[in-house]
C-alpha cells in the first residue's frame, strides 16, 4: 500500500483537473496495492474519461485476480445506469460474499436495483429492511428515507409521511420533503404554510412538477394533478409515464 501512495497521489491531483494521466497512475495504485477503495478511485476515473462500459469491463477484468467489494459494487452501480439488469444483480450477488463495505456501496447497489428493474413497491420493501441500520452512508440513507416518504404519501398514510418529511428535514435540506409538507399543509388548509413549503423547494422544473404530482396525488387533488402531469410530460416523457404507473401501482395496492 506503501508503495502505492506516490501513484495515488499522483492520480488523484490530476484527476481533479480532468487530465486523462490521471488514469494510468490510479491503475498502477491499484496494481501495487489491490486495495479496494484504490480501485474504486481508479474506476472512477475510468468511467469519467472513457465511459461506463470501459469502467465495467475494467473491474470484471480485475476481479478475476483480486476480488474486492468496491470494485463488484461500482460495477454494479455502473451497469443498472446502463440498464444491464444481469450484470448488476450478478455483481450485488457478489458483493454478499464479502463481510464488510467500508464505502457502503453495497446497499446502495442493492436499493438502485430495486428501484430501477423491480416491480413497484420493491424499493419501498427494500426500504424498510434498510431503514434501522445506524452504519449506512448518508446517501443510501437519505434514498431510504425519502423513498418512505413518498411510499407513505401515495399510500394515504398522511401522518406517517408527515412525520417522516420533518424527520428528513431535521438531517439536512431536502426540497423534496417541503414538497410533500406544502400538500399536507394544503391539504390541512393551511395555505401559508403550503406557499412557505413551497418557496423551500428549490428544484428544476421536471423535478418539481414530479414531486407535484405525487402530492396532488396523495392529498386527492386531481386537477393539481392533472396540469402537473401535463407539464411534467412537456418536459420529460419517460418520467410522467413512469409517474403515472407509480401512482397506479400504489392505487392498486390500497
């Protein structure tokens, strides 16, 4: 690891000024040193400069010789952005054969799967099993938590997603949580605080008609509903379908 620290180095300072040398430094690191959290640095600069496919085919390659948490986890990570469903289940699968992930990569690997090619209501499942762990990143925390959320909103249970959004709020910001404070503050008919919630939300345009949409959705305002779906479809229309049929979901599983 010693040895290695020059390379590191050396790879990690020029890779904060996005020069491609970074790359053949970071992979000698990780050759002296097979360390993972190395790897998952060199990794990283990999799929910045050449691309995610590169990325995944690097980590398999080296797995093969020094198998190592974070290198299975980020490929992972890489392949579901990709929409390589095989592959990154097959990479968490891997993952579980390791007692510990300093980087936390694991859980979130197995969240992201849940949530981009299982049926709705995995993630919120998966949600659940995650949320009394006190070792989670801040990331995969903040996910679970606001997955809950909006598992709670849609699914009427208007105190629980209360009391969930300030918790959220009382950890750090979250305009998506003001989002769903401003519809039960509506929804209570406290319109000040919905327009005060609401200022708090700063978020772009597609996200802020998304989360929108949900609350209208879960408050029963359906002409609310309705313009945001409209406009979310004006922006992104592969995100209002997929908002659509996770509003119908949720319906049908009341």
């Amino acid at each position: 690891m010693l040895l290695s620290l020059p390379f590191l180095w050396g790879g990690q300072l020029t890779g904060m000024f996005q020069v491609p040398i970074s790359i053949p430094l970071l992979r000698v690191a990780w050759w002296i040193s097979a360390d993972g959290q190395v790897g998952f640095t060199a990794l990283r600069a990999i799929n910045r400069h050449g691309g995610s496919p590169e990325a995944i085919g690097c980590a398999m390659a080296w797995m093969e010789r020094h198998p190592r948490v974070e290198l299975s986890a980020y490929a992972g990570l890489l392949a579901a952005g990709e929409g390589l469903a095989d592959i990154a289940r097959d990479m968490s699968a891997r993952c579980g054969q390791f007692a510990t992930d300093r980087l936390g990569l694991t859980e979130l690997l197995e969240f992201t799967i849940a949530k981009r090619f299982e049926p709705f209501g995995a993630a919120a499942d998966c949600a659940r099993r995650l949320e009394d762990r006190n070792d989670l990143s801040g990331t995969v925390s903040a996910m679970i938590h606001t997955e809950l959320l909006w598992d709670a909103m849609l699914g009427g249970r208007l105190t629980e997603a209360q009391r969930r959004a300030e918790f959220i709020l009382s950890v750090g910001d979250a305009p998506e949580a003001h989002v769903a404070l401003a519809a039960l503050a509506k929804y209570h008919g406290n319109e000040s605080g919905a327009s005060r919630h609401l200022d708090q939300a700063k978020l772009p345009p597609t996200e802020m008609h998304y989360y929108c949409f949900l609350s209208a959705c879960a408050i029963g305002a359906d002409e609310d509903a309705r313009e945001h779906l409209a406009a979310l479809d004006d922006h992104n229309v592969s995100l209002a379908k997929y908002a659509a049929c996770q509003v119908n979901a949720a319906r049908g599983n009341e």
